[in-house]
C-alpha cells in the first residue's frame, strides 16, 4: 500500500511547497507553512473521476465567437436592505458565492440573520457551526423580526449540509462560519487551508449547478485581512468586508471584489441594542455637534463610491515637546499629511518642522478620497494660528505638489450634498465650474486656483 504524501501549504496564500519554509516565498510571512497529508488513493480517483469528466465534455462545449455568445440581465434577490443591495451592485445575483469578512464581535452574524429574517418570501437555510439553535434565537429576538421560512441548522459536516440542503431546498444558503465547515473528503481538522479550500469549492459547484445563492461568512487574521488561503477570495465571486471600530456605534460594509458591481460602493450602519438601523445620510454621523468659536475642525464634501457626504476634520498643531515633532493621523493617509505639510510649507510659507501636528476624520471614519486635501490643509492652518473656521463654510479639492487646487469628481453631488445640509458657502477648484450651470445652485461658490486664494477666502 502507498503512503500518504506530505505537503506544505502557506496559511495565508495558498503557495505549496514539497518541505517545510520559514518564510513564504509569495507573500513574505514568516511561519505559515502548515503540514497537510495527501492520500495517495484520493489523489489517482481525484485525477480519473477528472479524466472521465474531460472525455465527457469535450464534445459538448465548443469555443464560440465573442459576438455570438448571448448575453442576458443577471436575476437579483432583493435583500430587503438598501445599503447591502448597493454594495452587492443592485441585489444578490443567483448563484452567486459571498464571502462576508469582519473581526470577531463586528457584527457579521447579527448582519446576516437580520437580513434573511426580512426575506419573509424566500426559504432560507442558516447553517452555524459556532452557535446554537437557543443562541440564535436569542438574537433574533433581540433584533425583532420573524420569518416562518427560516430554517436553523447547527452543523459543521460539509456532506449533512447538503444531505439537508437536497432535502429541504432552500432559496438562501447562509454559513456561518466557512472556518467551522469540514469535509471528509480532506483529512485534515476544520479551519485548515485543505479544509476550507476544499468546502469552499463544494459549496461554489453547489451554487453555480443550482442557481442558490450562498453567502460565507469568514474571520479576520490579525494583519485585517481574511483568513484562511489566498485562493479563497479567489473561489468566491463576491468580498464583502465588515468593518469598524468597536468603541464606535457605526459600521462599514465595503466591497472589496465584486464580479456583478462596482467595488467603489460602501455602506454604512448604525450598532444598536436591537440590531443594525441602516444609515443612508452618513452627514449625520460624521457632523456629530456643533463647533462653532473652535479652531482646528474644518468640513469636507466627500464621495465614496456613489455616496456624498459631509465630513468634519480635525486638527490639532503644538510645539514638539521633545527633540523629533510628531505626525499622526486616523482615518487618513498619514504620508499624504506629510507632503500637504511640505506643500503648506514651501508653498504658502508657514514653517510646521517644529511642530507636532495631529490630524484625525471625526467618528473613526477613514476617507481616501482626494477632495479632502483642502480641509486637512485648513484644518491644521486654523490650529496653528488658533483661529476657528466660520460657520458655515465647507470645501473640496485636492492640493497638488506645486500649491495648485486641483478638480475633483462629481462636484455637483458634492455641492449639492452642501446645500442641503444647510451650507452658505462652499470652496471648489475653479476648473470644476467650467461648463456647470451655477444658477442652480443657492449655495455661494468660492473657485479658487491655489491654495493662498483659499486660506485667503477662510482667513482673510
């Protein structure tokens, strides 16, 4: 009888090596080669049964030309949630595999129940592998919904997950966690890379063969990204990653791959004791209070994705109180800061090389957008001279190395969203006004070209 054969999988990508490797060659981390056992006689069935399969499609697909293949509109599920049917691009595509990714206690699980709760039309199967069927009932209560076509299943075993799913066939397959799951096609223990790997791919050929949408939900490492192999990401179709700081009461939901959408889409809810309220205004978190007479905050008009929104920066500048100054920064790119400060130095002539500057976007919120450069740089301006903002102001434009305000994005929503929340006046690139029909508008406009013609506008 032949031996096993031992390999070594990366926990964190998925590379394979023949021995053991202190550092990953594809990824870079250091001991995350963990032993698996292949069985010799798994592997020569794995490869006929695969044999077997080629001779019996080979005459039945045949390449076609691009023009001539059929194209047709993805069916969607309306999930009942506008901020998920957004991220997932519209709904969740029919047999489609989401992966749901978040830190322990996030909130992933209270997200997922809380939606197939509202699918009051659909049969829905949960399958936990980490709570109870009391537990899970527990919750749902605490949230307050009902659905008579929910179905509970506390199981970890890959082949009774479908021996259920054939016998009750639900429209929603849910499971919670992929890191629970094992098969007895892999000899290995649950939350291994064969293990997941493995179930993952069952569950996808489940999916793409019955058309049932199946949604995953996956930790987190400790270096923020998804645990479990890189190929993992790459089975599923969607990404979905659950996000936000516990000593907050809101949560993000990004999309960080997404085959059926945009991955530039966010969505933002609101922790309470009874569950998630959906926020679709993020202005009203992120301009929590009034600052008037207070120097150092600054408002931007952002956009992620298709979202505006309107965001308080603040800013605080001192005297380094030891030999090397300070810069830190939360929620924003701490190496853009360091060039908006050279820029703020070189090019409007105020000397910051002595002084600790912090900068942080209220709420936790973390911005990528290029429109936010303006606020920073006005932010730390109005804390160095400890002179406040007036009321009423906000802005938006990315700065360029050479002091210039640069146009931004969908300035229109942007000034729109100002409008609204009750704005006078707002500072935008000049460029941006070529063209736009600013009689629309009932907000005051300030175009400005560089930056001294915007802190001339703030400051006088």
């Amino acid at each position: 009888m032949a031996k096993d054969k031992i390999a070594y999988v990366c926990d964190n990508c998925g590379q394979e090596s023949a021995k053991w490797i202190g550092k990953c060659p594809a990824c870079g981390q250091w001991n995350t080669f963990k032993e698996i056992r292949i069985a010799n006689e798994t592997g020569q069935m794995a490869a006929r049964a695969a044999a077997g399969a080629v001779r019996q499609t080979r005459g039945a697909s045949q390449a076609r030309r691009l023009q001539d293949i059929p194209t047709h509109e993805e069916c969607r599920i309306d999930m009942h949630d506008q901020e998920l049917n957004r991220v997932l691009g519209g709904g969740l595509v029919k047999g489609s595999l989401v992966l749901l990714g978040g830190e322990p206690g996030i909130g992933k699980s209270t997200l997922s129940l809380q939606t197939v709760l509202t699918l009051a039309d659909r049969r829905i199967l949960y399958v936990s592998g980490e709570e109870s069927a009391s537990q899970l009932k527990m919750r749902a209560e605490r949230i307050g919904g009902a659905n008579d076509n929910l179905l509970i299943l506390c199981e970890t075993s890959l082949e009774s997950i479908f021996a259920h799913i054939k016998e009750e066939k639900p429209e929603l397959v849910v499971i919670d966690s992929i890191q629970t799951i094992s098969t007895e096609a892999a000899e290995s223990s649950a939350g291994s890379v064969t293990q997941v790997r493995e179930c993952a791919a069952a569950l996808l050929r489940f999916a793409k063969s019955s058309g049932t949408p199946v949604i995953l939900i996956g930790h987190i490492n400790k270096e923020g990204s998804l645990a479990g192999p890189k190929i993992l990401e790459h089975i599923v179709d969607t990404v979905l990653q659950f996000e936000g700081d516990q000593h907050y009461m809101y949560r993000i939901l990004r999309s960080i791959k997404n085959r059926f959408g945009s991955t530039s889409e966010m969505g933002i809810y609101e922790m309470r004791s009874n569950g998630l309220r959906q926020v679709s205004n993020p202005s009203e978190l992120l301009l929590t209070q009034e600052h008037a007479g207070l120097s150092g905050i600054a408002i931007s008009s952002a956009i992620e994705g298709v979202q505006p929104f309107l965001v308080e920066t603040q800013a605080l500048v001192s005297t380094a109180a030891y030999g090397t100054p300070q810069r830190a920064t939360t929620g924003f790119d701490q190496r853009r800061l360091n060039m908006l400060l050279a820029v703020l130095e070189k090019r409007v002539g105020f000397k910051l090389i002595q002084k600790d500057v912090f900068v942080n976007i209220a709420g936790g919120f973390r911005v990528t957008d290029l429109a936010m450069d303006l606020s920073i740089i006005a932010a730390v301006l109005s804390s160095n001279v400890d002179t406040p903002i007036e009321a009423g102001w906000c802005m938006a434009g990315e700065v360029g190395l050479s002091g210039e305000v640069r146009p931004v994005a969908r300035i229109e929503q942007r000034i729109a969203e100002a409008e609204k929340l009750g704005f006078s006046h707002i500072i935008v690139p000049k460029y941006n006004l070529q063209g736009l029909d600013t009689k629309r508008f009932h907000i005051h406009l300030v175009p400005v070209r560089k930056v001294e013609e915007a802190l001339r506008a703030l400051f006088g």
